[in-house]
C-alpha cells in the first residue's frame, strides 16, 4: 500500500510561521558574534543581565545597549519582510 505525504501549502496557513523562521536565522547570522551570543543567551538560555554581563566581561549597561540595538534590528528587518509585530 502506498502512503501519501501532504505537505502544507506554501501560500496556506504555514507561510507566515516558516517565513519568520527564515527572516529569524537571517536576522541572526548578520549580528556580530558577541552581539549574536548575548542576545542568544538573553532570549533563547533566558540568562539574567547580570549573569552575561559577568560572563562576557562587560557592564550591564553595555549588555542593555547591545540587547536594544539587537532587537531594533531585528524589528526593522521584521517590518521590511511585511510581519507585523
């Protein structure tokens, strides 16, 4: 017996998930490094301010600057791709 695999429309209900996945791994691999680890360990480990500041050597108020850009860039090219946010 044969089976057949559905896969969801790309113009159907999972286009918009997929593409801000897509947009999302862009977004990350055009920061710098360190700025991709501290928003990594901020957003994806939910480290504390205090905990990435001790662990890169910078102060909080660096790490609070380089989340901020970090998520101004990410709203930006959100907002170019046609997400809403």
């Amino acid at each position: 017996m044969s089976h057949e695999f559905h896969r969801p429309c790309v113009l159907g209900i999972f286009q918009q998930p997929y593409g801000q996945i897509f947009t999302f791994r862009r977004f990350l691999a055009q920061l710098p490094t360190t700025q991709r680890r501290v928003f990594l360990c901020r957003y994806w480990y939910f480290d504390s301010i205090s905990a990435i500041a001790t662990q890169f050597g910078f102060s909080e108020s660096k790490v609070k600057s380089m989340l901020h850009r970090s998520r101004k860039r990410l709203r930006d090219l959100l907002n170019k791709e046609g997400f809403t946010i």
